[in-house]
C-alpha cells in the first residue's frame, strides 16, 4: 500500500495534533471556531450530563436515564468518568503508576509484563500500524535528530507467552494519543451499557461514542459542513440501534492532504472527514490518520474495509465554494449518511 512520503505523513501527525487543540482552544489564524456542534449540550429532555478532563480534552458524558435504573443519574455518570480516568491513568507518560509510564522506563533495557488490557491495546496499534502501511506508529525515538522527535520503524518486541514487551532500541518511547481517547470512551461506554439506559453517549473533542436514544440526538450525528462550522451538512443513522457506533472526525487544513500550515486565509475544517465504525480504538485511529492522507490514499484505506471490518468512512471536501461528497468504504454494515435540507 503506497501512502506517499513517510516523513511527510508522519510529521503530518504531530502538526494535525496542533490543530485539533486549537479547535479545541476555539483560535485558529486568529478566526474564532465556532462551537462544534458534539459539543453543545443535548437538549433532551431528562438528558444529564457530565464534563471530564482526561488525555488532554474534554469528555462529555451523557446519559437518557428511564427512571428504573438502580442507580442515580450522577453515580451512574461518575462511574463512566472513572473509567475514563483509569484509561487516561494507565496510558499517561507522566503518571508514575501507569502501564504506559513503566513500558516507557523499563521496556529500554528489559522486557515489562503488562496487564493482558494493555498488552491487547498494543497489540491493536501494532495491527494499526500495519493496516496503514507504517504510517501509523505508536513508537518514537525523542530528540533523535535535530529536527526532534523522530518516528522509528515499529520498535515494540512482543512475547504472547508471558505478556510482555520491550523495545528493541533503547531510546524508543511510547506514545497512544492517536487512538486512547477513542479506547477510553468506548471503555465508558461499556460501563454505562450495564446500567440498564435508554441510551449514552461520550463525546471527546471530534470524537463521539453513542449508543441507543444518543444516535436520535441531532447535535451528536452531525456531520459539520466544512463550508459553515457549526452548522450539519448530514447526519449519520445508524444501522443496528442497539449496537454502539463510534464516529471521528479529523481536522486539517487547505486542501485534502496537505499538511496544516497557519496563515491568514486557511479555513479549519473540522468535518472534511467522518469516519464509522464499531470499535472506539480503531475509529479514532482512522480518524487521525485521514487527516493527513491524500485523496488516493485515503481511497484506498478505506476500500478494504472488508478485510477490516471495525471501520468505514465518509469524507467531505470544499472545493471552489461548494460542497463535494465523496463516500469511501462499505457504510451498510454500520452506518448511512443522509442529506438535511438546506437553509
């Protein structure tokens, strides 16, 4: 699978990480971002709700109680926060505790036995990294060169038999930010499917996890018009309503596949791709790294979906002041787009 310049697409991944925090910060150019609408607050009736930061955003959690639950709506709302906190803990580089922190200062000079959750999540972003031909990698040797942090071939050694890892070069490092978040709210997810909801949704930045009455709110199956931020161009439907669907959008900036570069004319873009799928990993992987990808390459990560069944997508372009809609992958088995009318 040819996904052109490795460099460029792999330092396309730190510069796309710039962008999604000042869409979060709500500055870009100078251009205020107007509110993403995922973010809004659900306007349902008996919707609660709950803020948390954890990985360096914001996770809403909401929850559509039907009164016969066994516990109240804010221990039920905590209990998903907490579940969020404990993933955020275990793949903190700073938090002394965490599994990520210890693989990061242990792994350089012996093998570390993981707990069989972290070993899983690793093994996933090694799978990761070969769905998308290298460009994906969790590992990276910090300051290596003069330019930086450079990405390394995927550096991480596996043993099945005793769960444990090392890397083979002792300056790697490791680094989840590109699918943790979805990790860590499909994890919340689970957590509020056990209580016997009408619906839950956990939103992270461009991120959206969603399961029952939550896919009925309009704001959480938006797909924004990249030619009117805050505003829904479609929305996403699920195909199985009592299946969770998770669904990313990625940010970049100018045309598809060029890397984010500030300057006074540059348009934020934060819906020129939505991606589906069902599982939260996997969804926000796809979701990083289309932001980077080209046209072709994004076509044709996307048109295997059948050997890769966890995700789909839909993508959107602005091109000459109008509205192009591409569609890429196989959206039946998760998801349909439809078109809103326009205002």
């Amino acid at each position: 699978m040819s996904f052109g310049s490795d460099r460029r697409i792999r330092d396309g991944l730190w510069v796309l990480s710039l962008g999604l925090a000042l869409a979060a910060t709500g500055a870009c150019g100078g251009k205020r971002v107007p509110t993403r609408p995922w973010d809004l607050p659900s306007k349902g009736e008996g919707v609660k709700q709950k803020a948390v930061k954890a990985l360096d955003v914001v996770f809403r959690v909401r929850i559509w109680p039907t009164g016969r639950e066994k516990w109240k709506p804010a221990q039920m709302l905590d209990s998903a926060a907490a579940e969020i906190g404990r993933v955020a803990r275990m793949v903190s580089p700073q938090f002394h505790l965490g599994e990520l922190k210890r693989v990061n200062t242990e792994a350089p000079r012996k093998p570390v036995v993981v707990s069989p959750e972290f070993y899983a999540l690793l093994k996933a972003a090694k799978a990761m990294y070969d769905r998308s031909g290298g460009a994906f990698n969790v590992t990276y040797q910090p300051g290596v060169t003069k330019d930086g942090d450079r990405t390394t071939e995927f550096d991480l050694v596996f043993d099945d038999k005793f769960l444990s890892v090392r890397f083979a070069s002792p300056q790697t490092q490791l680094n989840l930010n590109g699918m943790a978040r979805g990790y860590a709210a499909q994890k919340a997810l689970e957590r509020l499917r056990g209580f016997g909801l009408a619906g839950a949704a956990v939103t992270a930045g461009g991120f959206a996890g969603v399961w029952r009455e939550a896919a009925q709110d309009p704001l959480l199956m938006c797909v924004e018009n990249p030619t009117r931020l805050g505003s829904c161009h479609s929305r996403i439907e699920p195909a199985k309503s009592d299946e969770p669907l998770f669904l990313g959008v990625s940010a970049s900036a100018e045309r598809r596949g060029k890397l984010y570069h500030p300057s006074a004319d540059w348009s934020y873009r934060s819906g020129g791709v939505v991606v589906a799928g069902a599982d939260g990993a996997w969804t926000q992987f796809a979701a990083t790294i289309t932001g980077v990808m080209t046209d072709e390459a994004l076509d044709e990560l996307f048109s295997e979906t059948r050997r890769q069944p966890r995700l789909v997508g839909v993508y959107f372009q602005a091109l000459g002041g109008g509205l192009k809609t591409r569609l890429a992958g196989n959206l039946a088995p998760f998801a349909k787009v439809i078109a809103l009318a326009r205002d």
